[in-house]
C-alpha cells in the first residue's frame, strides 16, 4: 500500500505534466518517498480546516515542483479536485508554481528559488517567539515544527544562504529541511557549477546534518525526521539522495528536470512501477489511505489542540484574550496617541518613524521586526531587547547584513500569522529586496517595509548609496503601497495605513535630512494619496507636485513664485499607489486636467509621466559630496526650481 500511494503521487506529477505539455516531472519521480513519510507519519495538518494556528508548516521550497505538493494535498483531502490536476499550468487551482492564497494547503508563494526556504526560516522564528509569549506549564499553545522540501538549487542562491545562516545563529530547532538531493540542475550535473561539502558546510552554520542514501527507504527517512525534531537547539537538514526522474529510461539526467517525459515515456514508467491504471485514476483505498495517515490523524491533533486551547482560556483568559487578538490581527492606530510625537517637529522622517515605531511596540506586542545592521540610522527597531536563543520574547531582530534574508523572512514571519513585521534598510538597498518585496505583493500579504535616506541627500557616501531608480521601481511593483511621508504628520499617516493594512505589503521610504512639519499635512491627505497642501491665493497658475522632502521645497517655491506674479498650488503626492484608487472626480479636482504640473522628485523622473510632462528629477546617478553641496548641484533650491517653471512649464 505504502508503495502505491507514494506511486499515486508520481503518476499524478507525470500525467498532468503531460497533459499540460509544461512542468517538472523530475522532482516529483524523486521525491515522492520524501513527501509521502512526511505527510503520512509526521506532518500534522487538518485538510478540513487548512488555517489551523497550530498546523505545521510545509514549504515546498523547489517550487517548480509544484505537481509534487498539488498531487499529495489532493490525495491528502485537500480541496483540489481531480480536475484540477487536468488542469495543471491553465487559468485555475493549480498554477505553474505554489501560490498563497490560491491552492489550499499552500503556505508560501514559492518557485523563485531560495525564497522558500527563507520564507521557512521566518515561520520558524515566529512559532518560537509566540510560543515564548503564550505557553504556559502543561499548556503548549503553540507547538509545531516547520518544514521543507528544497532542492540543489535553493541552496545555490544567497538569500538561502543568507537565511540558513541566521536560522543556525539563532537555533530554530523545529526547522527541519528535507533536500532532494539528485545531483541534477537544468544545465546539467550539478557539480558543472558547485561542489560543496553540505555536511561540512551545515554543521559549520550550526545545523544539524543527517544523510539518508537511499531516497526510497521510507524507514530511513522516517528515522532522520524523528531525530531531527529531537533537535531541539539546532535546525536539521536531512541530506536525501535521490533519482531525479525515478522509474523512467531517462532517470537521472537534466532532460527529466523541467520537461514532460511523454505518452512513451510515460507508458514505460507505468511499467516500471508496475502502475496498471490509466491516466488520472486512484483507485479508492488509496485514497482511504492517505484519509486515514493524513487527514484523520491530523484531525485528532486538531482536536487535542482544540481542547488544550479551552483549558488554557479558563486558566489563563487574559493571555488568551491576547492570542485571540493576535490571531484575529486587526489593528487599528489611534492618531491622537501619538501627537507628542510629531507635533512641532522638525526632523528627519526617519526619526519620526523611530518615535511612531517605538510607540506603536508599547501598544501593539505583536509588532516585531528589526534592520539589517542599519537600526542606528533606519530607526526601524524592535522593542523589549535583542531575539536570540535565549530570549525568544524580544522583538528587535538582529538580521544582520542579510538583506536578501530580511525580506523572505519578514514575508515568511506575516504568512505564519499571529504577527505584524517589518524589515529596515537603507532605501538602495531595497534592490538586494526586490524579489523578497514583489512576492509580498503578490501574495497579498501586509508585510512592512521601512527604508531610510531616500535620496542624494544622504551626501558623502556618494552614488552607490544614493537611490535614484529604486522609486520608479517599486511603484511599478501591483499592489505594493510606496510612501514617501512629506514630514511627521505623513510618516504617523504611512504607519497608521500600514498597520492597518490586510492584504497589502507597505513600503515607507524616509529621509535623512530634517524637514519642516506643516499643519496641512495629514492622515486624511496621506490615505487619498495626494492631496492639496498649500492652495494656490486666487488664480490657479499652475501645480508643483511633490513627494517627500520635496514637498518642503515646493512650498518655499510656491512662496518666491507669488512674490513674482504667480500663483500655484502645492500638491503632495506620497503614495501614488493610493492616488490611483481614488475617484476620477477627487483625482481632477487635486490635478485639473487643464493645469500647468510641474513633479519635483530627487530620483527617477520616470514614475511622474503619469501625471505630467514637466518633471524635475534626476535620470543620473548621484555624487559623493556634502548633501549640501549635492542638491545644489543637482539644482534642488527654490530659485532653480522656480526659473526652470517659469521658462518651462508656464
């Protein structure tokens, strides 16, 4: 029975990759075994109730191996059905690779590499620090292990890298990696581009390392799964050696890796696993098989869990209280609270940020997060000490200088649930993110993310610290909200709208330089978009739109302008992303469609052509001089700004 419901899930793989003529049979010939004593013997999920706070976490991690995890949650009970699986890679259930919120049973978005497995690290942390904040003696609220399948290629790129090597520093023992390891990539054998020792390499992170030879020895596998969740200090990865394309007359080479085998091929392969039935049909008792190894047994987990959980309300209803509060994760940020804050201030944004962070931490003990060795400057800090081994309580998380890491795991720590997360980093770097960020998008996820000096402003450090593209970049990203906070009114705004955010990921870009704080600012013009800030005395002349610190100077322009006949209006635009949303009606009336528009952004001119023709940007890099010294010579004063209206735009 074992050996035909692990068969089950091959033929699946093999027959809707056919019949999509697209896919990636090859993992799925190889790990199969893997997937099946995971599931059957350790995984405890509820297919009834996918959500389940308490589940354990299963990432498949080499995402193109997707008919792999579609395959074993359809025979698990999970809702996709037989024609989903006929309809692997079309519009539907089953995309090319695993995506959140549209399969059930699929915990990340995953498929570019690396980023599962970071994703997994970023579970792992949360699961320890909710367990440090709400379990109690005899009451193990929460308790599960993360998982993960990956392949040659995950542990090929840097942000996997990077997040193993903070998953060791910090200890996640109930991260345990399975590593289908057959030795093939698509280019061919792998050793052609890497031939690390991965024990040697392991050990030396601080994981524990266990090798099964045999890829199809279930009893091997089953015992480095159980001694890898005795670990209770270090992350495991399982080393499985497997047959990439097992049971076909092309195992074991790249052409198996990312093509369908074929009518043929397949027909052999039936053969091979002595597998007598036609494409797309199980027969019934091993779907009764998996009902009772998976979906029944986690069920009895769930119930256990469930009666844990009644307990613990009657012994303990404020810490319960708590936990329902986390789990529900509806915020909501009272502007009031923090008007000591920002009222008066003439500061960086950054520091305003620093200040709404910290305050939103003494009100929100969900809020965790930290920077990637940048706390000193992005301000972006967690509260109550520094995450570690031996405070899993604390919520500023040291990342170190692993940005690439940073993202997958804010990402991975929001997909958890229970947790509002963010990530700091000066605003260049938002590059090393970008994959990190985009997925966050596309999984509808709130995810934050807070990045500091926002333009040549930054001065000495000169071009390679100096953004220039990166906000035409990420406002191109779909349903990524980019803030860039005019002053502290507009920052306490950008925060407000990303706590509060559900399916949304949030970026807030700040400055360095100080900036005046204007009382037309506010929440209500921040949550629009863009709004009018400073109107124009009678006659509109014309528009100075603005983003930032930007918005400061535009009004000292506005100012020299009238003192020279004309009279314009100023217009913050923060967040074009919330702009767009808004109705045709208010978007005239903050933009008439008749009037002179001149954006005026210290970066790319690129994303303001929307909006007007007349931009004042930079399409160069920067320089490294004072900051002074930099925006005079980019022309970033009232005066040229002023000159460059009058001659160009009126």
């Amino acid at each position: 029975m074992e050996q035909r419901a692990i068969n089950a899930i091959r033929m699946l793989g093999v027959d809707a990759v056919n019949k999509a003529n697209s896919g990636h049979p090859g993992i799925v010939l190889g790990s199969a075994p893997m997937a099946y004593q995971l599931f059957t013997e350790h995984l405890n999920i509820d297919v009834k109730n996918p959500k389940w706070f308490n589940r354990d976490r299963f990432i498949l991690s080499a995402g193109h191996g997707s008919m792999l995890l579609y395959a074993i949650n359809h025979l698990s009970g999970y809702k996709i059905s037989m024609e989903d699986l006929k309809n692997f890679r079309q519009v539907g259930n089953t995309p090319g690779h695993p995506e959140y919120g549209h399969t059930e049973g699929v915990e990340t978005t995953s498929g570019p590499l690396g980023q599962g497995i970071s994703n997994a690290v970023g579970m792992a942390i949360a699961e320890t620090h909710l367990a440090a904040r709400f379990n109690k003696p005899n009451f193990d609220l929460i308790d599960h292990y993360t998982y993960v399948i990956c392949g040659d290629g995950d542990l090929q790129e840097g942000v996997a890298l990077e997040s193993i090597s903070l998953a060791g520093h910090l200890g996640l023992g109930k991260l345990i990696v399975l590593f289908d390891s057959n030795d093939i990539q698509l280019d061919g054998k792998v050793n052609l581009a890497y031939s690390e020792q991965h024990k040697n390499k392991f050990e030396a992170m601080g994981w524990q390392y266990i090798r099964v030879e045999d890829g199809n020895n279930l009893e091997h596998i089953h015992k480095a799964i159980a001694k890898a969740k005795k670990s209770t200090d270090k992350p495991t990865l399982i080393e499985v050696k497997t047959i990439i394309g097992f049971g076909t007359s092309v195992a074991g080479t790249s052409k198996v890796h990312g093509a369908p085998v074929g009518a043929e091929e397949a027909l052999v392969l039936r053969k091979n696993l002595n597998w007598t039935y036609d494409p797309f049909v199980i027969p019934q008792d091993i779907y009764e098989h998996y009902r009772k190894k998976v979906a029944l047994r986690g069920q009895r987990v769930h119930r256990r869990w469930k009666a844990l959980v009644e307990a613990y309300k009657v012994a303990y209803p404020k810490e319960y209280a708590l936990f329902e509060s986390f789990v529900a994760d509806r915020i909501s940020v009272k502007l009031e609270d923090f008007q000591t804050d920002v009222a008066g201030a003439k500061e960086a944004t950054r520091n305003i940020s620093g200040k709404v962070l910290a305050r939103l931490s003494s009100q929100h003990l969900n809020l965790i997060g930290g920077s990637a060795d940048l706390t000193a400057s992005t301000k972006a800090k967690g509260a109550d000490g520094h995450y570690a081994k031996e405070n899993r309580l604390a919520r500023n998380l040291n990342f170190g200088v692993r940005e690439h890491a940073m993202g997958a795991i804010v990402n991975g720590m929001v997909l958890h649930g229970g947790l509002r997360v963010f990530g700091g980093a000066f605003f260049v770097f938002s590059d090393y993110m970008k994959p990190s960020i985009r997925l966050a998008a596309i999984m509808n996820i709130p995810s934050i993310f807070v990045f500091s000096h926002d333009s040549i402003a930054v001065g000495e450090d000169g071009p390679t610290h100096q953004p220039i593209e990166q906000l035409a970049g990420l406002r191109a990203i779909p349903n990524l909200n980019v803030i860039r906070p005019a002053d502290a009114n507009e920052t306490l705004a950008a925060w407000k709208i990303a706590m509060e955010s559900i399916a949304t990921p949030t970026a807030i870009i700040l400055t360095r330089q100080n900036v005046n704080n204007y009382p037309t600012t506010s929440y209500e013009g921040t949550i629009k978009g863009a709004y009018v800030v400073s109107k124009e005395q009678t006659t509109l002349d014309g528009i100075l739109l603005a983003s930032g610190s930007e918005v400061d100077l535009a009004i000292q322009t506005q100012k020299l302008l009238f003192a020279r006949g004309i009279d314009v209006r100023v217009v913050s635009m923060p967040s074009h992303h919330l702009f767009e949303k808004q109705t045709v009606k208010y978007q005239k009336s903050v933009l008439p469609k008749r009037a002179k528009v001149l954006a005026i952004e210290m970066a790319s001119s690129q994303s303001w052509y929307k909006y007007t023709q007349h931009v004042y940007g930079i399409d160069t890099f920067g320089v490294s001089a004072p900051a002074e010294v930099a925006l005079e010579l980019y022309g970033f004063s009232k005066e040229k700004i002023a000159e460059y209206f009058l001659k160009k735009v009126l």
